[in-house]
C-alpha cells in the first residue's frame, strides 16, 4: 500500500491570479553564440532594492549620507521579514523612508502568479510567474520528509535548445535580472511561512535557462540569498545545474564558487551528446571534462552528472560502460533521471530494470550514481512545460 507522504512535506496553496496574455516569442541563439560572456538581449523589468546585495546597499546608502544600519534594515525587511513594501513596517526610520520613497519602487516584488498546479500527491507545486514586462517563467516546490527544494529560472526560455526539453524548443528571450531569481525563492518561502511549515533548505538552478550564461546577476542572487542576515540559505544546498558551459565552469572555479556544480552530459560520445545537447558541438566531452576536474580541484567539491535516461539513446550497458570510463579520476555522483515526456521529442523514458542495470555497470566501474524518482508528472514539472502548455493551449 503507497504510505501517505509526511504532513510537512505537502506544499501549501498560494491564491492564484488570472493568467494574462504572454509575449511571442523569438527564435533560439545559434549554437556559436552561448558564450557567457557574449551579448545577449539585457532585462527590461527592473526590481531595484531585492537585487541588491548587501553590501552594495549599504554603499548606496552611505553615498547618499545615511548610516549603513538603514541599509541593513532595508536587507533585513526584504529578505528575512520578505516584506512587499519595507514602507509599511514600522522598522523603516524616516531617514530610510525619506531616501526609499526618493528611490521609488523600492521594495516591490515584482512577479505575480499567473498559474499554479500541484501533483496529485502534494509533493509538488509548480508556478508561472509573471514578470513585469509580462514575460513568464516557471518556479518549483518539492517537497521531501522534513524539507522543501526549490527550482528557479535563471532566463526566460532558453538558447541552448536541448532536444528533450520543453524550455529548449520554445527559444531565448531574455535573462533574468538578479532580482528576478531571488523573486522566485521569496515566493516560494512566502508560501511555506503562510502554511507554518519549515524555511526553504535546498535550491537548485534547473529551471528555465541556463545560468552559466547569465553568470553575474546568478552569482549577485545567491550571495543575496546565502546572506545569513536574509534567506540564510547554506552556500553547499545551492545547485547550479548547466548544460556544460566551459568557461562559465572555469570561471566558477577560478573564483572558487562555493556552490555545487550539476553539469549535464546525458551522451557518452561527442556524437551522441551533441544529438540531445547542441551545446556538445562547442564544447566536446575532453575539454568539458577538464573543466570539471579543474573544478573539482579548485573547490574541493565534486561534480553531480546529470543523465536523462532516454530509451534506446543512451540508456545501455554500453553506454554506462563508456560513461564510467569518461568519470574516472573525477570526484562525481551521477544522476539518473528518466525522461520527462515533452510535446517535441518523441523519445521515451528508460524502463526501471534496464535504468537498474545502468545503474548497476556504473557501480561495478566505481562511480557513485542515484537512480531519481520522476516528480510531478502531472504537474508538467519539467523545465518549460507548463510554459509551453500555458502558451499553446
Ligand atoms: S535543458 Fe536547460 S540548458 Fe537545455 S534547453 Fe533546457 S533549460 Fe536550456
């Protein structure tokens, strides 16, 4: 008999907003234009204050002749309270008050539910939020025994166009603003406070998007939400998932990044990869790997892989056999998923026994691996999913 998940882990329901008519949408980036530090079309919506690290707050506020403590006040009320409007609570002195209302529109969140849906077994609950030039992202909520994850969007679609996902094939249209990534994770953590349940714990960056190309306002959002006087999230329960960006990766280790890195490889030749992930083609397994071992030595952290099992694809003994091979010598735990269907790929998931026997080669080579459960099916939790079905129907 299936045992009833654990009271805490159900997710509360939000109230939910009418959903307005999205923007069309452009066409993906060629493949040759994924660099993170290329040019790519910049936010229109601006949230000032959310965005905003502490300490540049704090610099803000000091130029401007207040005393840093308004600043952390400020921090504190958006971030810990997760005040809408910092001007409604008596915390905010008039000095504060007087530079917020020269500011303007200091506090404002800036995203709205345009749609919400929760699995059938409470685990799950996925949002569209809309942003406030109307653009549309997607924010999750899972729930385990004892802890909430959330997943948040880093870009509004997606240039990459991997094959299998329902973000990849509807294109790119902007990145997000630092503020909008930390929007998302106020949302959620508003809603786990509305039901008395406990703070948002774990974090991953597997939404919409990929946020090695939008590395500076990723970076400026988890320093805002790692900041012990905020959201007080623990730098080692932030997952930054990428699709294998190799500079991104290098720069991360470079800068010796404290968040866990999942880089997607899902093909264990340059050919197979490339067929799922056009970002393969830029770059091959040999350099993308390297990168990961630079990584793994500048940050004392290991790599999680993440390997979509696609029946028939990349699902074999084989292929297990060359993945191990390609891991050796590389700190990592791989993760395997089984496909999330999507309306353009035809591809289906692996079947248990045979992701069991994958799983089972990949132990017998040494590597470490999680066959993962597929959450919220029903709540079309893949990344860009509900977008897209939001959008076409
Ligand atoms: S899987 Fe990630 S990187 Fe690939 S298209 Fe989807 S959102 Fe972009």
């Amino acid at each position: 008999m299936a045992q009833s998940p654990p009271v805490e882990s159900r997710i509360p329901a939000l109230p939910t907003f009418s959903l307005g008519t999205a923007a069309g949408l452009p066409p993906r980036f060629p493949v040759d234009r994924m660099s993170p530090s290329e040019t790519t079309p910049q936010a229109t919506a601006v949230i000032p204050w959310i965005g905003v690290a502490r300490a540049g707050l704090e610099a803000r506020m000091t130029a401007d002749g207040l005393s840093a403590t308004h600043a952390q006040t400020l921090f504190r009320l958006l971030h810990r309270e997760l005040m809408p409007d910092p001007l409604a609570s008596p915390d905010a002195l008039p000095p504060l008050r007087r530079w917020l209302e020269a500011r303007g529109e200091g506090g404002r969140r800036g995203v709205d539910v345009a749609s919400e849906i929760a699995s059938a077994d409470g685990l799950t609950r996925k949002y569209l939020l809309r942003l406030s030039d109307g653009q549309t992202i997607e924010t999750v909520l899972m729930g385990f025994t004892g802890r909430h994850t959330a997943c948040v969007s880093t870009q509004a679609g997606c240039a990459m166009g991997c094959v299998f996902c329902a973000t990849g094939q509807m294109g790119f249209v902007r990145h997000l603003t630092a503020g909008e990534i930390v929007a998302q994770v106020h949302h959620v953590q508003s809603a786990l406070r509305a039901a008395g349940q406990r703070d948002l714990r774990n974090l991953v960056l597997m939404g919409m998007g990929e946020p090695l190309n939008n590395y500076d306002a990723v970076m400026t959002a988890l320093e805002i939400l790692c900041d012990t006087c905020g959201v007080n999230l623990g730098p080692s329960r932030v997952t930054i998932s990428t699709v294998g960006v190799v500079p991104g990766i290098r720069r991360m280790a470079r800068e010796r990044r404290p968040y866990p890195l999942a880089v997607s490889l899902h093909g264990s030749t340059d050919e197979e990869r490339s067929a799922l992930i056009p970002a393969g083609r830029r770059w091959p397994l040999t350099e993308l790997l390297d990168a990961c071992r630079d990584y793994t030595e500048s940050t004392g952290h290991l790599i999680f892989v993440e390997w979509t099992l696609i029946a028939g694809r990349n699902d074999t003994e084989e292929h297990a056999t060359r993945l191990g091979a390609l891991l050796r010598g590389i700190p990592s735990h791989v993760n395997l998923i089984p496909l999330n269907p999507t309306q353009a790929f035809e591809g289906t998931a692996t079947a248990r026994d045979a992701a069991q026997t994958f799983q089972r080669v990949l132990r017998e080579a040494g590597i470490p691996s999680t066959l993962r459960q597929r959450r919220g099916i029903d709540v079309a939790a893949g990344c860009g999913q509900l977008r897209s079905q939001t959008t076409t129907s």
